[in-house]
C-alpha cells in the first residue's frame, strides 16, 4: 500500500467526492451559502474560492492518496478566507492564527492513523511558511458532527489545547513552535546517529517514540 500526499488545487479537487467539492460551510456565509445551493452553483463556488486562495495565499490545504485513490484531505487558510466561522460562539480566530477549517479520512480508510498524516502534513507546510504561529479550529463536542467541524478528541490526540471554552464549540490551537521544537528535535538525533554511523561508533540510543529504521 502506497501513500502520498498533494498540494490542495483545482486539479486535485477533482478527486474529491461531490460532498467535499460543494461544501462552503466555511467558505461563505450563512446567507449567501443559501443563495449559491438553491442556485445549483456550489461546485464552481468552491473551485472559484480555491482559485482565489491560490493565488493570494497559496495551496490551501493538502490531499491523501492511497494508492492513487484519494483517501482523505484538509482544508486550512488564514481566518479572513473562511467567513462562515464568524457564526461560531467562540469565533472569531486569534490574528496570529491560521484556521484549520475541517479535515476529513474517507469512508474504507479509517483507523489506520490517516487523520494524523493530515494534520503532520499540514503542520510541516505551515512550519516552512515562518510567518505562522498557531493553528486554531472549532471543534464540536458530542457523537454528532456539527457542519464540518472536528471532534474535540481528535483535535486533542493530535495537539490541540482549549483555547476559549465552550460546552458545544470550543476553540482550540495548536503553538506552532512545538511543532518546530520537535522537528529540531528530529533531526538532531538523526545526525548524531549518522555521525555516530559514519565513524563507526555505536549509534546513540533514539529518543523516546522515535525508531532507527
């Protein structure tokens, strides 16, 4: 079973199921969402707003293959690109903060950790970026899914704190400087094993949750 993951674009929007590529529960607001479905438009609403993050911010988020079927994506951009949050109790998002809008492991590919790729995946392209500092999301509490918002368990086991409490929909971040902290972490101890290797020393023991392989 091979993986790979994409960068968010039209093209690989495309791959996505109907039900992902007509959603705007973030992209617009209440009012208008209304106006675009009964007009049968949402699906070249959501290529025109990927269009426009593309090309003002970046790839807005990054997609999940499974040997070569699209298996899972995320979405995330800064907070002004997502107007429908604004209905949220907890709303809005910190300034310093980009909003992960909503993530999703397709049906016939769950327990298998996919949802943690997504959420490292988008950790690593907001790293590299250097102008960001946390990731912020609504997260939902209770077995039922509110819209597209993210359970509250999921978001904790992946790093995500409470930010602004909230029976319902708490807001949660994630400090993007423990993300860094821990890569730094990473590749200082795989350069001492490499070092330790190429001199023919014993490798260093790895650090705790890190294999040699």
């Amino acid at each position: 079973m091979s993986r790979r993951i994409a960068r968010l674009t039209l093209d690989t929007l495309a791959d996505l199921p109907e039900s992902v590529r007509t959603c705007l529960h973030w992209e617009r607001d209440p009012v208008r969402r209304a106006q675009i479905e009964r007009a049968g438009a949402a699906a070249g609403e959501k290529e025109a707003w990927v269009s426009t993050v593309l090309l003002e911010w970046g790839s807005c988020g990054r997609v999940l293959y499974v040997d070569d079927e699209p298996a899972g994506f995320v979405l995330y951009a800064p907070p002004v690109y997502f107007p429908g949050s604004a209905s949220y109790p907890t709303a809005p998002i910190s300034d310093d903060a980009v909003q992960l809008a909503t993530a999703e492991v397709f049906e016939g590919y769950g327990g298998g950790g996919l949802g943690r790729v997504l959420m490292q995946a988008m950790a690593r392209d907001l790293v590299k970026r250097g102008d960001v500092r946390a990731v912020e999301c609504f997260g939902v509490r209770g077995r039922a899914r509110d819209g597209c918002a993210l359970p509250v368990e999921f978001l904790q086991r992946v790093g995500f704190k409470t930010h602004r409490p909230h029976p319902r929909h708490p807001r949660m971040r994630l400090d993007l400087r423990s993300v860094l902290t821990w890569r730094e972490e990473v590749e200082a101890a795989f350069a001492k094993i490499l070092g330790a290797v190429r001199h023919g020393r014993p490798a260093p023991a790895a650090p705790r949750g890190i294999t040699r392989g």
